[in-house]
C-alpha cells in the first residue's frame, strides 16, 4: 500500500496539553473506538499521522492509520547509549511514499551549546511498517528545518560547516547519505526539489544543483522559511513581513506568486508526498485561491497534519517535558498524551499511547555518526590506576566522577527556589557542617564561598532570571537523573568526557566540564586555578554553592556588558527583559574588542541572535502556547528559551494531589502578559550597527557565497549597542520571591531510603561495596544514625574495559558506570549491560573479604530497591582454592532492599565473589547494581548446598535472623 507523507518540515509551537495523568479526567486509549465519528470510507483509507515525543529513554516514533482506526503503534526509540539525559528532542519529516521517517534526534542539554546545537544531532532512517532503525554517519543541526523531506524518497540534512553550509541528501530507501555538498553561506529550510535543493538563502530561495552551484528562484522582502515541494515543480514557502506572514508559491523555472496572507503565526505550510496544506483558522480566507494539490484546513497552525489531511494533532506530549528531569523508574518510557481533530468537523478525539518500539534494541545502538574518537593530551595519571579505580585520574575537568566521597545532591525544586531566592538577595549564609553529604569539606556557606557580586549601576539579578537559567541549564538538576530529589549520585554533566555521545570514546581534550545545576563551566577545568580545590568540590556536591557560583557568572556577564554600554530599555536590572544580553553573553560568551584592530567585530555572537534563520520567524513567545513548547527547545535562542521558563515555570507533580502545578514562583507582568515585552526577532539586525539587514539581501563581489541576512561572509554580525524596544514601567516582568532571607532550607524525603541495617545473623563476613571510611551523609544529616550493627570487612575492586585510542589507554567503560547515595549502608554502583564483545564497555567488580575462611558457608549479595533488573547476573563464587561456580540471578526486586542467596558452598581459603557487565543479552538497556556482599558461617553441611534461593527472594537464614532480632 503507497501512504503519501507527512513533512513536519517546521513545527510552531503547539496548544497547551492537558496532562494526560490528570485523575479528573477518563484515561483515552490508544485508537478511535467509535469509527462512526472517522470520515467515510476510512477502512480503505491510506491516511497515516506520524509523530513523536522525547523522555529520558529516548525519542518515540509514533505512528497510526486510519484503515487501523488510527490505532497509534511505536515504529521506533532512537536514543545513544551512554548519554545521561532527563529528555530526547527532534523532528521527523516522512517520506513521499509514507513508509519512513527520517528523524534528528538529540539530548535536551545540546541545544545549550552552539556546536551541540550545529553540529551534534544524530540522524536515522526508521521503517514505519516494521520497525527497522537505519542510523546515519554523519552528526546534522538540531535547527527546527532539519529534517526535510520532498516528494519522493529523499530527504536533506543540514549542518553549518564553518562559513558554508553542509547538505546531506538521504536515500531513505536504502538508508544510505548519498550526497554531501558544502555552499558557501547560511542555507536553511533545505528540501528536495525535483533533482535539486531548494532552501532559503538570507531573503532569496534559492536552488542547489548536484555541483553545489546555486542560482537564485524568488527574492522576498523576509527570510523564507517552511519550504515544502508540491506536485506540480512548484514549493510552498512563507516569508515574515512585520506582523504578517505571507504564503507564497514559486516554480522551478521561477516563477513566484503571493497566494495570501495573515498574522503572523497564524497561518503554516505543511506537505506530504506533493500535497500541500495551509493550516489555521482563517485559512480558507487568507489563501483564497489554491493551485493544484493544494488544501486549507481549518485547524490551528501549529497543527500536525496527517498524510491525507483527514486527521489533525493539536497537542502531542507526555506531560513531563517541563517537569524538571522526572523520570520514570527502571527508565520506563512516559505514555503520551495526543488531542487531534478531523478538519472541517467539530469531532475530536483523545489518545494515550505507552511507547514500546517493535525493535527496541536496534534504536539503542550507537550511531555510526560516533567513531572511535580522538584521545590527546592526556593529563598524567597520580597514584591511582584507571585501570581500578573507580575515579579518572587521567581526566581533564577539576573534579572525577565516581568518587564516593563527592556525591551531588539532588535538590528539590523548593530547594532550587529557595537557595536561588535568597543567593540573589546575598542571604544564602546557611552553615554547611564539616563532612555535608559525605564530603571531606570543612564547614562554609555557599555564599561565604562565592560572595554575590555587586552590578553597575545598581540593583541586582531577579530570582526569576535566576531560576530561567538553572531550568534552561540542568532542569534544576544538580546530580545525575538518575537520582531523586533527596538522593546524591554523580553531578549532571554533558561533555566531561569529551566523547560527544559516544559510549566507545573518550577526549580528554575536548571535555566540557560543566557542573551542577547552573552548568558552571569556568574555572572547573584540572589546569584552572580560578578556584580553590575546595571550591570546587562545593560546586560538585552542594546545589547551594553551585547555584551561588552561578549568580557569580551572571552577575559578571552583566558588569562586563555595562562597562561597554551595552543595556537594554535603560539598564534598569529589576525587569526581566533588560536581562536579555546578559543571558546572551552567559551561553555563548561576549567577543572583546580588538587590541589592535578598531574596526573588527566585537559583541555578541550571530548564533543566539533571535534574527538568525535558524529559528523560525514565526515563533511566539518560549511556552505562553503552552508546555508542548518543550518538546522542541530548539525553536528558540537561550535568552528567550530562559524568559520562556521565568514567565512560565517548569512543572512538577504536587505529591499531595497528583496534580500537575508549577515548580517554582513565576515573575509578574503589568498587563499580565509576558508576550507583550518580548522582542521583536529583527531587534538585534541593524544594516549600520552589526552589519545585518532583513530587507536586502547582499552578494560580494567574486564571492560564491549567495545573499544573505547577515552582510558578513565570516557570520560576526556581532551585537554591541545599546538596545530599547519597550517601555519597561508599563510592560516588562518584575521579580517574585517566594522565600525570604530568613526562611529555613526546605526538607525533602529521598523516596529510596538506605537499608542501614544488617538482618543477617550478627556471624555474617559483610564486604560493603565501598570502604568504612566512606560517610553515608544526606546534607549535614546521617540518616543511619543509630542503625548501623555492621562494619565492612573486605573490599570491592573493580576493573575497567580499555581501549587504545590514538596511542594511549582510555576507559570507555566508566562512561557509563554510575554511583547512588542509595541501597545497603547508602551507596551503590550499576552500569548497563553489554554483550562480551564490547571489551571496552565491560565492568567487573569483585568483592574479597579481609580473612580465609574454612567451611561451610552461604553467600549472600545485597540487591538495592532501585536502579538493578538485569535478569542475568551472573556471580562467579570462588571457594578460596581455585574453584569457581557460577550462579545466575535475576537482580529485579520489585522495588525492595533485599538480601538474595547465591547458596551454600564449603570454603578453603580466601573466597571472593565476581560480577561482570558481560551478559548474552545485554543491549545497554538493562541496568546491573553492584551493592554489597555477605559470607554467612553455617555449622555443617547444609540440605541447600550450592542451590540459590528464587530470586529475589530472602533466603530462610537471612528470613530467620530478620525474625529473630525483632
């Protein structure tokens, strides 16, 4: 059956989504149950809606058609191993016979960073009728035009290559890239058209030819944007003009016509296979006169339209995207919540979808985009082997990973609240003990360590401002996702490896080595003596230094910005929007004047310029369409993204009702509309300040490079004016503070509380799985007080897979290994599993007790309630003499501390016990715990001898010692 497709070759921001977990509304199902409100003849149609939606196990393609009554099926989870991310985002466009999806997929935490952003979105081929994931090699733009399907079976990637751009054309019939051109210049919007490219190119559409040759089609008064291709060698494209948008139509020959217009974000092209749709309300009467294969549907703009335009999606989402890092437990895939419409009815309908790809395992794998890497410059190991150890001697960020004793907490969102409140207020004095979180920090406070600084000029940094940036940066996150609020793990970070992505590769030269909740950059690299080692841990382990250190920065990107004049409506710092360079400057830096060359470029950069076509020109303001916004950050420069989430809040679950509410005090506006002091997207363009001009396009004379926007062949329309735009007493938002200096640091319950005592018989050998001089901590309190009856008497030591890279031994493994401030005595390690031949991704660690033992024995291994389900552990007991038996268990306890029995054995000298990651099934997916061990003495031989009790089941001896000290 031949399915025309579906191009989403531009989201807009979609309607607000009802959460789909909202218990005062009936649960939908995943298909249409009374066909009678479907369109005639829907049985035999071949209409199909594709669609998707990101969590933190990846990024879903749904699919359904209306033969199947809309019955909504996973085609595929695209994410990359390794990759520790709250989130998957993307796009999919569909190809002209219906039957695949081209997608771009990537972290949520790229779009943070330009070449992130640029240069570092994977892309994949994915079959919709059986599944099947075909990943490219080669990494594309995360920009809302990528990607960009035609009417045949072709596709177009994008990616800027230094002053060009870089065009990857898609078979997606064979999976195969088999074209890559490099045009000089910023190209955007690119799809196939006819056997050659058609893209926007400043204010012209322009056409590619297999050569990389460009000529010009139309020239337009606004950047073109949302190209698609229609029947008839025409392409649909639409042009901003002020307030307005038009809807044009120019031929391959070039031949242009305006068919309409109307407000600006209130009419978009949409198409599939040559047909055409013109969404929005006032449609119909904006775009009175359609050529062949075109259609008006009356639904809104931002709407997903099926292949036919017999279906319409009006909100997609899993009521999480906001939600600050959620994730589901044992990483279970969100279900998601789809409202859609029929076009030119009043019937609705309402979906939920639980993801589960057909091929799950093939959408886990690494992408071929991902080599082997690169390792330089590797900083000589200290006294500790990498090869052992659990932290990275070798690194090149300031502070390892995997070290027990500098655990992350995880901060509440009331937390986040309210050490940002009172840091912007210069009160976060609150006294961290000696030892906080089981750290070896001697006492401070987070603002004795990181003393606010003083603006010029006066005033200081909203909280809202504040709480943007933290939601932007890390969800409020200060430790990995993995942990909960309450729990400690490793700090949140995106690039300490340097591997972008890659679980097999490690590049100590290219590590970003961002920290925390604020991704605090600066001063965190091993060779920066910015701060104090002892700074830095506090950075590392305590979300209220971490935060303090980020105000620190913005406050200076705000003082460096006044001393070169460069505010916004006056300066006044008490209104949100006047914060809008700063933000700029915060995530991508601010160029400093030449020394020697008065005439160069300086200011801010082209890349979060709201004016620069990588955003689309008809986008509303960051989430005031509702939270669908999240799904797709990358419509959105950083400055704006952070006003979104200070206007807006992120989203949390309120445990007391279920109901979904804000996570954190929103600003206030005076006409109690945030849209109203936003921007304008050509603010920042100003032909005689930066070189940027909107409305004429340039070509340089024995220049290849086509017209552009931005009068630069070298891109540095840099920003460095002063700026106005509103009248801030009358528009712009202003601070709420929620907490006062004088309000205590809220409490907060870990959901996993540590098992802290042994109901093993008091004669039982317990090697714990880090050293007794490891502190159980949560803040200043030790939640075992009272309740540790046991010592550790033995250890665990591991080994790492290895690989050689570019000369030098590297350790992939630890990539993916992990520690949570969780299980047995408040602490344990996991990683994920993977088939043996993957050598340098495998864990072992084994555990070894500090005597011989004679005898017989029982094995005891401790499983944590949390974070373990591999069902192939596979033990490896040896009985002291050489002798090895191996016992497979299933490490999935139903969420329960537990005590499992590996059997009996008699035992002739110095056992141990060994765990590999190694399993015949292990795909990355499932996760496997190292907690820790226990050898129980028995008095003879007993009736169990080497047999292992169902797991997970406690053993009778572990049962009866429970009974017997109660």
């Amino acid at each position: 059956m031949s399915v025309l497709a579906l191009a989403l070759v531009a989201p807009l921001a979609s309607a607000a989504l009802t959460s789909p977990s909202d218990p005062a509304t009936p649960t939908p199902g995943d298909r249409v149950t009374n066909t009678s409100q479907l369109p005639s003849g829907w049985q035999k149609s071949g209409d199909r809606i594709v669609t998707y939606d990101g969590d933190g196990t990846g990024l879903h393609v749904l699919v359904a058609d209306a033969a199947d009554a809309y019955t909504w099926h996973t085609a595929a989870t695209l994410s990359e191993p390794g990759i520790d991310t709250d989130q998957w985002i993307g796009q999919t466009c569909v190809t002209g016979s219906g039957d695949r999806a081209v997608v771009v997929y990537a972290p949520r935490q790229a779009v943070n960073d330009q070449q992130g952003f640029q240069q570092g979105a994977f892309a994949a081929v994915v079959d919709l009728a059986d599944g099947t994931v075909t990943k490219l090699p080669e990494l594309v733009s995360l920009a809302y035009f990528n990607p960009g399907c035609g009417d045949g079976e072709q596709a177009v990637l994008t990616r800027p290559e230094g002053t060009g751009t870089q065009l990857l054309t898609v078979d997606a019939r064979k999976g195969e890239l088999v074209r890559q051109q490099t045009v000089a210049g910023q190209l955007t919007s690119a799809v196939p058209f006819g056997n050659k490219i058609a893209a926007a190119q400043g204010d012209s559409v322009v056409s590619v030819d297999a050569k990389g040759a460009t000529s010009t089609l139309a020239r337009t008064d606004g950047t073109p944007f949302r190209l698609v291709p229609d029947a008839h060698s025409g392409l649909a494209y639409q042009v901003p003009a002020g307030k307005k948008v038009q809807v044009r139509r120019v031929t391959s020959a070039g031949s242009d016509k305006l068919l309409g217009s109307g407000a600006l974000g209130a009419l978009a092209v949409h198409g599939n296979g040559g047909r055409v749709f013109v969404t929005g309300k006032d449609a119909e009467d904006a775009v009175p006169a359609l050529p062949k294969s075109w259609r008006t549907l009356d639904v809104p703009a931002s709407a997903e339209v099926s292949t036919t335009g017999d279906l319409a999606l009006t909100s997609v989402g899993n009521g999480t995207e906001a939600a600050g890092g959620r994730k589901a437990a044992a990483d279970i895939a969100q279900s998601v919540g789809i409202n859609a419409v029929v076009p030119g009815s009043d019937t609705a309908f309402g979906f939920r979808v639980k993801p589960k790809a057909p091929k799950g395992t093939q959408g886990e794998e690494q992408s071929p985009a991902l080599t082997d890497g690169i390792h330089t410059n590797s900083i000589t190991p200290g006294d500790d082997d990498p090869s052992t150890s659990t932290t990275d001697p070798d690194r090149a960020c300031a502070v390892t990973r995997n070290d027990p004793k500098l655990q992350s907490l995880q901060p509440s969102t009331a937390q986040a609240e309210w050490a940002t409140d009172l840091a912007v207020q210069g009160k976060l004095d609150v006294r961290r003990r000696s030892g906080w979180n089981g750290s070896e920090l001697p006492s401070y406070t987070p603002q004795g360590l990181f003393p606010s600084t003083a603006l010029k000029g006066g005033g200081r940094v909203p909280a809202q401002i504040m709480l943007g940036v933290l939601s932007q940066e890390s969800n409020l996150l200060q430790a990995s996702s993995r942990a909960a609020a309450g729990e400690s793990s490793n700090f949140i970070q995106g690039g300490y490896y340097g591997n972008a992505g890659s679980v097999h590769t490690v590049n100590w030269a290219a590590a970003d080595c961002g920290y925390g909740i604020s991704q605090v950059t600066s001063g965190m690299a091993g060779a920066d003596t910015t701060y104090t080692a002892e700074q830095q841990q506090a950075i590392t382990v305590d979300y209220a230094a971490n935060i303090a250190a980020g105000l620190q920065i913005l406050q200076d990107k705000w003082n460096q910005l006044y001393d070169k004049g460069l505010l916004v409506n006056g300066g006044d710092p008490q209104y949100l929007e006047n914060w809008w360079l700063a933000l700029w400057a915060y995530n991508s830096g601010f160029n400093l004047p030449s020394a020697t060359d008065a005439s160069a470029p300086w200011g801010l950069g082209w890349f979060n310029n709201p004016a620069n076509g990588l955003y689309p020109a008809d986008r509303k303001m960051f989430l005031s369409s509702g939270y669908d916004d999240a799904r797709n950050p990358n419509l959105w420069s950083y400055p704006e993204r952070v006003l979104g989430w200070a206007a807006y809040s992120q989203q949390k679950t309120d445990p007391a009702t279920g109901a979904t509410v804000r996570a954190f005090t929103v600003g206030d506006w005076p006409t109690g509309n945030a849209p109203d002091a936003q921007p304008p997207h050509d603010t920042f363009c100003k032909p005689t300040l930066n070189d940027c001009d909107i409305t004429k396009p340039r070509k340089v004379e024995g220049s290849t490079q086509p017209e552009g926007p931005c009068q630069r062949d070298d891109f540095k329309c840099w920003w460095n004016q002063p700026v106005s735009w509103t009248d801030c007493t009358a528009t712009c938002g202003t601070e709420v503070l929620k907490y006062q200096a004088t309000d205590p640091e809220p409490a907060v319950a870990a959901p996993h509380p540590a098992a802290c005592t042994s109901t093993l018989p008091a004669n039982a050998l317990i090697v714990d799985d880090v050293p007794n001089t490891v502190k159980f901590r949560v803040g200043d309190a030790n939640p075992c007080a009272g309740e540790k009856n046991w010592t550790s008497r033995g250890t665990l030591k591991f080994t790492f897979g290895s690989a050689q890279q570019n000369g030098a031994t590297v350790y992939p493994s630890k990539i993916d290994f992990h520690q949570l401030g969780a299980g047995f005595g408040g602490h344990f390690w996991l990683t994920h599993t993977r088939v043996p031949s993957y050598t340098d991704s495998v864990v072992t660690g084994t555990w070894t007790p500090d005597r011989k033992l004679g005898g017989w024995a029982e094995v005891m291994v401790h499983l944590p309630d949390h974070e373990a389900n591999t069902p192939s552990a596979t033990y490896r007991i040896d009985v002291g003499d050489g002798t090895v038996v191996e016992k497979t268990i299933s490490q999935d306890t139903g969420g329960k501390n537990t005590w499992v029995s590996l059997g009996s054995y008699e035992f002739k000298g110095t056992p141990s016990v060994s765990l590999t990651s190694a399993t015949a099934d292990g795909t990355g997916d499932a996760s496997i715990a190292w907690d820790a061990l226990a050898f129980v003495p028995l008095k003879g031989k007993p009736a169990d001898t080497g047999t292992p009790s169902p797991s997970p089941s406690a053993s009778p001896s572990a049962s009866a010692s429970a009974s017997a000290q109660k």
